[in-house]
C-alpha cells in the first residue's frame, strides 16, 4: 500500500513539474492601437464566407438550402435561389474586405 502511494505521489510530483517547466506563457504586450484580434475575426469571416461561396456554387439548385443551413453564415440569405444567395456572399465579402482594409490589416497574396 505504502509503495503504491509513493509511486502515485512520485509520479503526480514528476508530472506536475514537467507541466509546469512547459507551459510558460511569453510576455504579450496588449497594445490598445494594436487590431490583431479585430484583423483575425474578419480572417475568419471572410474564410467562412468564401468557404459558403464555394459551397453555394458547386450545389444543386435542390439541395441548395440545406447545404446552406448547415453552413452557418450571418446576413446571407437562405433559400434555393442561387443568385440571390451567391449576390448576398458576394456583398457581404466585399463588405468584410472594407473592414479589413479601414483597419489596416495585411493581406495574404494568393
């Protein structure tokens, strides 16, 4: 019993300072001017629009919204009209695009 309570606390111990050596955080400075976080946001937005684009074109007119519904994308229409669909992508991309470049954002080339 008291080998196997050794062993346990021995090893809690081991593992407690290997974790602790590793998880160092580096120092970030949090700069008010700084828009990374804002930047990163629209990346993401303008990623789930264009993944929503690519989906809305490669679907059928009779699955187009369901394909649509399972792709979360806030301020485009969901129906089965194609059109009306990819035209609202394609606002709220150019939208997305504005922001990003007011806030002074880089760009990634393609």
């Amino acid at each position: 019993m008291k080998q196997t309570l050794l062993l346990t606390l021995s090893s809690f111990v081991i593992a407690t300072l290997m974790t602790a050596c590793s998880s160092k955080i580096p120092f970030v400075d949090t700069d008010t001017t700084d828009n990374s976080e804002e930047c990163i946001d629209i990346d993401k937005k303008l990623i789930k629009v264009d993944n929503f684009i690519v989906v809305v074109n490669n679907t059928s007119a009779f699955h187009l919204e369901e394909a649509a519904t399972a792709i979360p994308a806030p301020g485009i229409t969901v129906s089965n009209n194609k059109e009306k669909m990819l035209r609202d992508a394609n606002r709220k991309k150019a939208e997305l695009s504005k922001e990003h470049q007011k806030l002074g954002c880089e760009t990634t080339k393609k």
